[in-house]
C-alpha cells in the first residue's frame, strides 16, 4: 500500500508553481537528492518488508534526510555516533566512498540477515567501519559521551603523539533527536564538552540535533531546544532548516569547517519534520490530528531538494519524478532480491546461540597470557598492602604501554580518595593520568571514546554507589558494541571501582556497597575482585591484556575494607604480600587447604573464611577457602575440578542474600553436576547502614563459622 507522503511528493512535483533558489554546485545538489532518495525508499521497503513477514524494524528516516548534508560534508575519516534517522548521512556517506553498497547493507540489517556488513544479522543499526560510522542502537542519547570522550582523545593522542584510528584533523559526528536532547546523559556530555572548550582543550565535535518536535507522541515546546542548546558559552550553536537545502548546505560546511580547524564544538539545530510517524506500529493519530500530519507533508526535505533543482533548472519536473522512481525500482528490486536470498537459502540469518553470541565469547587466550607477561616487572620480594600492590601495578602497565591513561574523580592531583594513584601523575604525566569532573557518565563516556582512539583507558569509579546512575554506559555502549559490530569495533578497558562494605567509621550506604547485581548480569564483561595483595597484581594485568586482546571491558572491583588491612590476625602482618603473578582469567584460587570442607568466595569473605577456618580447625574441622575472584563470568569449571573431593560446600557471600553472586554460584554448581551438599550464608536484603549498624546485616566471621560447624556436623 502507497504511503500518503509518497503521494503527496508526487503530486507536488508534477504541479506548477514549485520555485526555488539558484544553486551554485548543481551537482553536489543533485547528489544530495540521491541521497535522500534512497534513505526515502528504504523507509518505504522496510514496511513492506514487514508485510511480508521478511523484516523486523521499521523507525524511519523520512523528515529527517536533510541529515544527508552532514555526512556529505564530513569525511570517511570523520567517526560519526549517528540515531536512528539516519539513513541520509549513510547513504550520503557512502556516494564518497567507492564500491560501497548501501542499499544493500541497510536492507540485509533490516531483515537481520548474516549479510549485513556491520552487525551480522543482530540489529538494525546504521555502521559501517569503512564509511567511518560507529553502530549504535541508542534512542535516549547514550552515544554522545562517548563522543564527547573520543573527541576528547584526538585532541590528547596529539599532546601525546599517539597514533589513533582516525587522521590528526578529524572530527566527530555525534547526532541526536529534540527529545534525547532533554536526557540527562546528553545533558551531562554536552556539559563536559563546553567544560573542556572553556578550558582551550580540543573538543573538535559537531553535535547534531535533529529537532523533528516530537518524541514519539511528546511535543517539544516551541523555542525550548535553541534554547536549551543555545546556553553553553563555550559551544557555539548555529541553526539550519532542514527545508532550504542550499544554506543548509553553507551553514553545515561552515559548520564542520569550524570544528576543523578550530578543534571546538558546535551545536548544529538542524530543524527537521517526522513523517510516516515513529516508527509502522505507531498509530500516529492516536496523539496527532490528520491536519497536523499532512500539514507536515510541505516540510517534506526531498521536496524542498526537487523544488530547488527545478527552480534552478539542473533537473526538469520530469526528470525528478524519473529520479524518484528509478530509485523506488532499484530500491523494490534489492528488497525482493533479499528476501529471495533468504528464501533460497542463498543468504542466512544466524541460527545458533553460538554464532549470535560469538562476539562476547571469542577469546585469545595465547595472547592475553602473552600480554600479562609482557606488563610483569621485577620488584623482589617487597611486601605490599593490597591499595600498594594495586598503585604499583597501574605503575608497571603504565610504563610498559604507553597508550594506556588512568583518570577519574580526585585521581591525579590527590592520588585518588584513598591514595591508590598516588604519585602516577608526577610519573606519567597530566596527559596521560587527569582528574574529570564529577560526572560518572562523562568519566565512562570518556573511556569509551579513548578506546575507540587507540587507547586503553582505565578509569575510576569513586565509589560503587556512584556506578548506578551511570551504568547504562556500560550496558548499553561499553559492552554491546562489540556484539552489534560483529567484533568490527571494540573499547577494551578496565573500570576500576571501589567498593564493597566493611569500612570501619566511614560511610553509610554509599561508601559501602554490596550491590554488585549491576554488573553480573551485562553479556561479555568481566569482573574481578581481588581479596589480597598477593593476587592483585595478577589479575590487574590479566583484565588489562583481555582489553588488549579482546577488547574486553572489564570491570577491577577493589574491596575498599581491605585497601590498607595489614594483618589477617592481630599482628600478623599476613595481608601485606609480594606479587603472585598466577592470575588466570578463569582460574579460581585456594586460600587453605583443609578435607572437610570448602567455603567458596571472594573479596571480603575470603579474608572472613580465612579466619573461620583458623577457628575451625581448632574445633577439628579442616576448611579449604577457594577465593573465586572472578565473579563474571563464574569460573565454575576451575570451581568445579577444586571442588573434586568435598562433599559439602558452604558459599559466603558479602553481596545480598537476593541477587548476589552466590545465587550464581549455588545454580552453577548444580547445573554443573555437584552432587555434595551445598549452603550459602549472605547479607542480609539491606542497604548498609551508617556504624555498628551496619554488623546486623552484613555477613559476619561468625556466621560463617555457625554455617560451617552445623554443615560438618550433620554428616
């Protein structure tokens, strides 16, 4: 069935009276139109792909094609971090990049065929690492930290004469909708980026906001967006009518020109119109009144575009509508080739668990041990606590790669709250360790764009509490790009976080907190937990060389309780160690070694269970601890081989009786064919509160030692 505002163009093109400007590069115009062209008829072959039963996506790109001057006016060197509506920039980017095939590329996307050059078949996204075009699914603004990070990171790669991905004069491209410009992650980016620009930092960023007044069915008040982007003293904010394409042409090239060569940030207001509603399921009249809907029609790009080829005299009314249908035809073909190919069995979708989550599970194991054994250095056998042993260590990779930088809240001047980068600064310089502003958003935003630059960004997280309202950059952008591009693009890092509880006089809920239930559920992160100096070292170089190799993001839970703890028992001085360099991703640890019993945990606990086990063995109870340290993904067949032999487990866990790791742990063990005995203590379903408060629901020595005794005892 015909859309109406394929109707309408018709229509308007085969009347009278359709009068323009001149145009000065009537060829740059014609191409533009081209553009359009094709971002138009897809939309239309995404609907009927779905009627067919063959496609799967249907937010469209109609409105908003006079985005075609952006990608017609930035390079394929330029990285974009593009929306949804973005099928003119694609094609526009493609027309300069020859042999490309866009057509075909948005179409297998749309029916998820393996086909598709970006994702594989996992989503429709507009990328591509040849047009320069980073994939994103985001609809709520999540991209723009991270392009805000990597427009960043050219400007530092210069300072440190890194070699980046992308040439020395690029700029980035980062668009959004009017009503993603209102969230508070584009909020926060845009920020940090007139925060940098007040400083002279580099920030060579175009911000594109296409402003179609409506989101999904919520208007936008009339002036609230230039006014909302016009505020930045530090961004200079241009305005452009996606519905006058010959200055919008001049005000995008002065636009991009500007970011060039000036290395600042402009925000480019790019007014553009929404048709065919949201996406096909949306009954657009449900919010709208049928005026409204057609009156929008006359705002239509691709008729502005015919309007000034006509007037101009490059095209005659023929000839557009000849244009107009040429493409529908190319376009109509490729479509009904695609589902004949999938027909056929010609082209696939992906058809196993394997292959769909092949990107999360590839792994190189060869060369992250080879990498970790690049980042040792010697040191003898000093002994360190375990925030020591950490600082050394960021000091040992540091030196040993010198793309990686650590930055952070309070981490380079002060060292950090708690002194663990420490002197890293003095060292490494302001280049390479800086403090941010207090933005979790923005110091992860950061880190994703500095991976996509080369580098290999270890940021800090202040406090576990303070990752909540930023974890999304995790989920969302950090760990799905390497799903969603195939493994074509990756932002390996290491996101040091402190944590957990059990810090004595200090606190309250946000200082110390156990709910690491965030973290455990997010496809293809890795999360460590060291317990003590000794294995810290290790498992620091181990997460830097999954970076590496991998491009794994990998989330450093350090246990803040033990950062400066010396002593296991009163003057022992058993918590101060040298490097243990045996850190295996996937390997668990043990702790003690004795026959009847295995407690399994980590951080915390495993300092607890040591102590319970020196009470239990007084009681004649031979306890073996085995120290999980990573507790994403579960190193449940290590687990399973130590635990050979026991045939009673007891799993102490410092995270939340619900939701914590040892539910993990306790299903794994069954799954994995356990046939002992297996129970679990944990805290309690509590926040932490503030003093001797807090002993009622944390996990204690003594409740591990009760579980013990009673588990041993009912044999």
């Amino acid at each position: 069935m015909a859309e109406a505002i394929d109707e309408y163009f018709l229509q308007q093109v085969r009347s009278t009276g359709l009068s323009g400007s001149v145009v000065a590069e009537p060829q740059r115009l014609i191409r533009y139109f081209d553009a359009q062209l094709a971002s138009r008829h897809l939309d239309f072959a995404a609907r009927w792909l779905q009627s067919t039963g063959s496609g799967y996506y249907t937010i469209g790109s109609s409105g908003h094609e006079a985005n075609a001057a952006v990608g017609a006016a930035t390079e394929v060197s330029d990285p974009a971090l593009l929306h949804y509506r973005s099928g003119g920039f694609y094609a526009a980017r493609a027309q300069q990049y020859p042999g490309s095939t866009p057509i075909q590329d948005v179409l297998a996307s749309l029916v998820a065929s393996t086909r598709d050059p970006m994702s594989g078949g996992r989503h429709k996204v507009f990328g591509h690492p040849d047009l320069g075009i980073v994939p994103q699914t985001s609809t709520i603004g999540s991209q723009v930290p991270r392009a805000v990070g990597l427009a960043f990171s050219l400007g530092r790669a210069k300072a440190l004469r890194h070699r980046t991905p992308w040439p020395e004069d690029a700029v980035v491209v980062c668009s959004f909708g009017d009503a993603s410009a209102n969230h508070s992650t584009t909020v926060g980016a845009l920020n940090s980026a007139a925060y940098c620009a007040h400083q002279s930092i580099p920030m060579p960023i175009l911000f594109v906001c296409e402003d179609n007044g409506i989101g999904i069915s919520t208007r936008s008040p009339k002036g609230w967006i230039e006014q909302s982007l016009g505020r930045f003293a530090s961004i200079e904010y241009v305005r452009a009518d996606g519905s006058d394409p010959v200055s919008l042409m001049r005000t995008v090239d002065a636009a991009v020109a500007a970011v060039r060569s000036g290395r600042r940030p402009v925000v480019l207001h790019l007014e553009t119109v929404r048709l065919m509603g949201h996406a096909g399921s949306d009954a657009e009249l449900a919010y709208r009144t049928s005026a409204d809907i057609v009156g929008d029609y006359a705002r239509d790009p691709l008729l502005a575009s015919a309007r000034a080829l006509i007037a101009a005299g490059v095209l005659t009314a023929a000839d557009v509508e000849g244009r107009y249908e040429a493409m529908r035809e190319t376009v109509m073909s490729e479509a009904e080739a695609t589902v004949h190919s999938l027909r056929s069995g010609a082209s696939t979708r992906l058809a196993t668990a394997d292959a769909v989550m092949f990107p999360l599970t590839e792994r190189r194991p060869g060369a992250v041990a080879a990498t970790e054994r690049s980042l040792r250095a010697a040191h003898g056998e000093e002994r360190l606590t375990l925030a020591a042993m950490i600082g050394r260590t960021l000091t040992d990779v540091m030196a040993a790669r010198p793309e990686v930088l650590v930055f952070g809240e309070d981490v380079a001047v002060k060292g950090g709250v708690y002194g663990v980068t420490k002197g890293l600064r003095k060292k490494f310089g302001a280049a390479r360790v800086f403090d941010t502003l207090l933005d979790e958003q923005t110091v992860l935003g950061t880190a994703l764009g500095a991976a996509l630059a080369g580098f290999v960004p270890i940021p800090e997280i202040q406090y576990l509490a303070y990752l909540h309202n930023a974890e999304d950059q995790l989920r969302g952008e950090a760990a799905s790009l390497r799903f969603f591009s195939d493994a074509q693009f990756t932002n390996g890092m290491v996101v040091r976080i402190a944590g957990l509880a059990y810090q004595r006089g200090f606190g309250g809920h946000f200082h110390n907190d156990n709910a690491v239930a965030v973290l455990r559920d997010i496809p293809g992160i890795v999360v460590a937990v060291p317990s003590s100096a000794a294995e810290a070292a290790g498992l620091l170089r181990t997460c830097v060389a999954l970076a590496v190799e991998e491009g794994r993001v990998c989330v450093f839970l350090e246990p803040i309780a033990l950062y400066h703890r010396v002593d296991l028992h009163d003057g022992d001085g058993a918590l101060r160690s040298r490097d243990d360099s045996d850190a295996e991703f996937g390997a668990v640890a043990t702790c003690s070694d004795g026959p009847d019993l295995a407690i399994v945990t980590f951080g915390n606990g495993v300092v607890m269970s040591m102590r319970a086990a020196s009470r239990l063995r007084e009681r004649g109870i031979g306890v073996t601890v085995v120290d999980l340290r990573w507790i994403v993904p579960l190193p449940i067949d290590d687990l399973l081989r130590r635990l050979v032999g026991f045939d009673r487990v007891l799993i102490a866990d410092e995270t939340r009786h619900d939701g914590g790791v040892g539910e993990g742990v306790v299903t794994a063990l069954i799954e994995g064919g356990y046939e002992g005995t297996v129970g679990r203590v944990a805290s309690k379903n509590s926040f932490v509160p503030l003093g001797g408060a807090a002993d009622l629901v944390l996990l204690s020595e003594d409740e591990i030692v009760s579980a013990a005794v009673e588990m041993a005892e009912s044999r």
